[in-house]
C-alpha cells in the first residue's frame, strides 16, 4: 500500500490546499468527505488524518460530526479550525462562541514545541514575522474556540483571544490547531504540516513525480492489454500529459483525434501537429481534423454569447463523433480529468460546481467500455511536473489556459474567419512582447479579444473606421476570482503600436482594468 495522508473534508474552503501542502511533503494525499466509511479509511491504510475547516458549528443541530471510531484506528489526527473544534468537542472539551471572533494574520504565542509545534517561532523576525519571541503569524478564520481541552490534552499556543489555539495528546496521536497551517499568510504553516506528516505520522516523503509517471504507465499497460484507445487531444497541457503517458504505455494502440475548429490561436494546430504528429517524438495515430469551415458556418450569424458556446460545443462533438465512428468501437476512452475537476465536481458539502468549462457529452458519442482518466489523481502543478518528467516541450507544458470554445468567446458579437484572423494577429503580438519583457510566467493568464466596436480613427492622410481590440492580463490563483495585472505602460505602449500598424483593421487599443468579480476572465 502506497504511503498516503487523507484530509477528510468538513466544508472547509481550503481542503484542496492542505492535500497541496501534504504532497509537497512529497506524501501522496486524497481528500474525502468526512461521510466516508470507516471500512474504506482502513482499506486505504492511512498514515494519517487530517480533519479540515468548516462553516458550522460544533453544536449547532446539523453539524457534521466526525465517526468516533476513527480515534480508535491508531491512526494520528489533526484537526484544523472547526476540525480542531471537533476533535474538542467530541472528545469531552469545551467549545463556545469567542467573545470576538479573530479573522487574518494573528499573532499566535508558542507554549510548548515538544511535539507538533517543534522549531516554530525560533527565526526571528524574518521567519516568523514577530518582534516578541515564542510568537508567530498564523491566519485566523473563526468565531467558535475551544474553551477548554479534552482530558489528557495539553495546550501548546494561545491568543489574546483563544486559550486554546493548538492542543495536542501526542500519546493518543491526537493534534489541533485552530488556525490554518495550510496558507501562505501563516509564514510556518507549511512546517507544522511536515512535523506532523514527518514526525508524528512518521512517513518517509519519498512520492514523487518519477514514481507517478512510472507507476502510471505500468498500471495503464496493465489495464489496456492489447485494446484500443481513444484520446479527444486539446493541446492544452491535460490532455497532453494524458496522451503522452498513454503513448507511452501503449503506443500505437493509441488514436488521438484533434479537431482544429479554427477558433484555436494563431499557428496552434500547426504547433499541436508538430508535437503529437507523424514527425513528432511520440509513438501514436494522430487524427488532425481541419473543420474550420464547419464552425464558421454554424456561427454565421449568431451574436448571442451561450448559443454560441452551445454551438461549438455541440458541432465539436458532432466531429469527434464522426471521426471515432471512423476508428469503430475502441476499449478505453481517455479523459484528462484532473484532481480539482473531480473534487469540484462534488466531493462534500464544498463542492463547488463549475458548469460550463468542459465540453461535455463526449463519452455519449463514442462506442467504448471504460474511461481511463491518468491525471484523476494530481493538481495542475503536478500535472506539469509530470509533463516535464515525461519530456513535453515546456512551451506545452506551461500553457496558459485556454477555453474549449477558443477565440469564439474572444470575439464579441458575431464570429467570422476574417475576425478570427484579426484577433490571431493582434494575440501573438501581444503575446510575444509579454514573454520578451519576462512576463509570461507571472502572469495567469492574458490575451487579446476583439470587441464589436469600430470607431474613428486616421491613418496617414485617411480617415479609418476600424476595430478596437482589448488587452486583458489577470493574476489568480484559482481562477474563480481574479485582478487586473498590472502591465507596464512601456509595454503596452509597444503592444498597441505594433497592434494599430501590423493587424489589418484594427485602429484602437484597450486595455481590460477590470477584476473578477465583476468581470469574468473571458468576454462572454
Ligand atoms: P471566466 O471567463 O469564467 O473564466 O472568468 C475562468 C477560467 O475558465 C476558462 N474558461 C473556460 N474553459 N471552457 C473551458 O475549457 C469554457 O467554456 C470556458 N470559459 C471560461 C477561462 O479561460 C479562465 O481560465
């Protein structure tokens, strides 16, 4: 059994990020729901359990409790936030409303660094980001504390406001923390997480990217014996890394089918053809379908945002159909499903649900028996790794995201093959002079799009009745909000002059100073 952490998820909005934190301990760790049989936790055979934060309270009517017999497995514990309120309360402490509720970075007093807390609060200021020794900066999110600890706990840090900030019963295995040691703003968050994956669980951290790709390509070979496999290919980075590791495994018993519906940027499908086919490293049967036309001729006319999101939607599968019908019946269909798609997609009671970012309907128009989905199991940055591992070009790997409707959400109002080619141009302009100013890695993600509006404008000795063009560059860390990134002036000086003089119809230039909210990150 692979050595393994798992974060039982109580509704916290960063459980994600403490299964992130626990695999950079270079442990591997999966996130349930807190409803999870206890049969199942033991067959996972966990090294140890982290509960997660919360929105209820411990006593309120229908508050999700954790099942008792999870402190009998011998198996460590730690609670964080209303996880650390559980723990407490389930276990005979006291947990009440706080007389204020602490919210941000707080200033948390180390009592005892014998067990969890070990080497916390020792750096100085630079480490710790107090003046006063035995503090540290922790982040705070609640209105519930803990009173008063259960029998055979002892309390290891403190507020002004909590007595009871971090408790532990290193003989029961039993650690809480009622800040969270998952966020950067806790400036030694991270090293409570490895003392406890380290030295309580005792775990080797020797989980790596190599043993991933590894392991996963063996297991594939293993499933797939001699059938057929089937890979709808983007060119964005998960579904590469997916059929790079099939390729891998199986080699030509691998069909990848890549529709170019020319809404992709400019010279991409050339760029994907490059890498996956015929005269590209990998050992596979490469599809490219050129149905361009198609597209543009089912958005002819069609100026409303979600019809036109439904229609690429719709005649993307209708290709893909055509073509897998061409292949016949296959054995396995690969999806480059990866772990916040699945968690998202509704694990707990923090699911969030994102309705519109897959084109789905796919496994409904392909006669196969099984999906095999590879990256099911790692976060983005892993999933890079793993394409670096697997020697992907880093120009693939570090892609920015790119949405299955393409450049028909980059272009307002009606799509046609002459404004696609307009907000091609403009975007690799735009895009070059990023990456030469040493942009491209620190920004989340940026391009260009074409607004409806045509204006006024002189050209030489001419009037011009042109297009305007729109900048937008965001950072994010979730892509569920965003900012506005704050671009250079000198740069966007540069991209506006080049854009106005080498793009056809284009006079004006914006630049997108908008979040999100209330903007969204595309422009329909
Ligand atoms: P919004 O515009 O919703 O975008 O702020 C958030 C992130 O999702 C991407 N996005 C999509 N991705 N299909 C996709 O595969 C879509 O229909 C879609 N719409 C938005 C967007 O590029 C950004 O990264």
């Amino acid at each position: 059994m692979r050595e393994n952490i798992i974060v039982l998820d109580f509704g916290g909005q960063y459980n994600q990020l403490i299964a992130r934190r626990v695999r950079e301990c270079n442990v591997y760790c999966e996130v349930h729901p807190y409803t999870i049989s206890i049969e199942k936790i033991r067959q996972m055979a966990p090294s140890g359990i982290i509960f997660t934060g919360g929105p209820n309270s411990v006593y309120g009517d229908d508050s999700p409790q954790a099942d008792p017999e999870i402190f009998k497995l011998g198996v460590p514990v730690l609670g964080i936030c209303y996880g650390a309120q559980l723990l407490a309360h389930q276990l005979g402490g006291v947990v009440a409303t706080a007389p204020v509720s602490e919210y941000g970075r707080t200033e948390v007093t180390i009592d005892d660094r014998s067990g969890l807390l070990e080497g916390l609060a020792l750096g100085g200021r630079e480490k710790t980001g107090c003046d006063t020794p035995d503090n540290t900066i922790m982040w705070m999110s609640h209105t519930d504390y803990i009173r008063e600890v259960p029998e055979g706990f002892r309390v290891t840090a403190h507020t002004p406001v909590c007595p009871v900030a971090a408790m532990e019963n290193p003989e029961a295995g039993l650690y809480a923390v009622q800040f969270h040691p998952e966020v950067m703003h806790s400036l030694e968050g991270f090293q409570i997480l490895q003392n406890f994956v380290r030295k309580v669980c005792g775990c080797s951290c020797d989980w790596k990217m190599d043993s991933f790709v590894e392991t996963t390509i063996r297991e594939i070979r293993e499933k797939v014996g001699d059938g057929k496999v089937l890979c709808a290919l983007s060119g964005g980075v998960d579904s590469s890394v997916a059929a790079v590791l099939l390729s891998k495994a199986v080699g030509k018993q691998l069909t990848c089918v890549f529709v170019d519906h020319g809404l992709l940027r400019k010279n991409e499908g050339d760029e994907v053809e490059a890498v996956f086919g015929p005269d590209g490293p990998y050992d596979l049967n490469f599809i490219r379908v050129n149905a361009q036309q198609r597209f543009y001729d089912k958005l002819a006319g069609v100026t409303e945002p979600e019809r036109k999101r439904k229609i690429i939607g719709e005649e993307f599968i209708r290709v893909f159909e055509e073509e897998a019908k061409k292949i016949g019946a296959v054995d396995f269909l690969v999806q480059g499903t990866i772990y916040p798609d699945v968690i998202e997609s509704g694990l707990g009671k923090s699911a969030v649900i994102k309705s519109h970012h897959n084109v789905g309907g796919l496994p409904d128009c392909v006669d196969f028996k099984e999906i095999i989905e590879p990256l099911r199991m790692l976060f983005k940055d892993e999933v890079r790794r793993a394409g670096l591992e697997l020697g992907i070009p880093e120009n693939l790997v570090y892609r920015q995201p790119f949405p299955g409707p393409g450049l028909g959400i980059r272009i307002i109002g009606e799509v046609t093959e002459e404004k696609v080619k307009i907000v091609q141009e403009a975007d690799a302009i735009y895009r070059e002079e990023i990456a030469k100013a040493g942009l491209d890695k620190s920004i989340s993600q940026y391009f260009a799009a074409l607004t409806n509006m045509r204006s006024v404008g002189v050209m030489g000795d001419f009037r011009t009745y042109d297009y305007a063009i729109a900048l937008r560059a965001v950072t994010t860390s979730d892509f569920m909000t965003a900012e506005a990134a704050h671009l250079p002036w000198d740069l966007l000086d540069r991209v506006t002059t080049r854009i106005v003089n080498e793009v056809d119809h284009v006079n004006r230039v914006f630049y997108d100073c908008t979040g999100k909210p209330p903007g969204t990150i595309e422009f329909e």
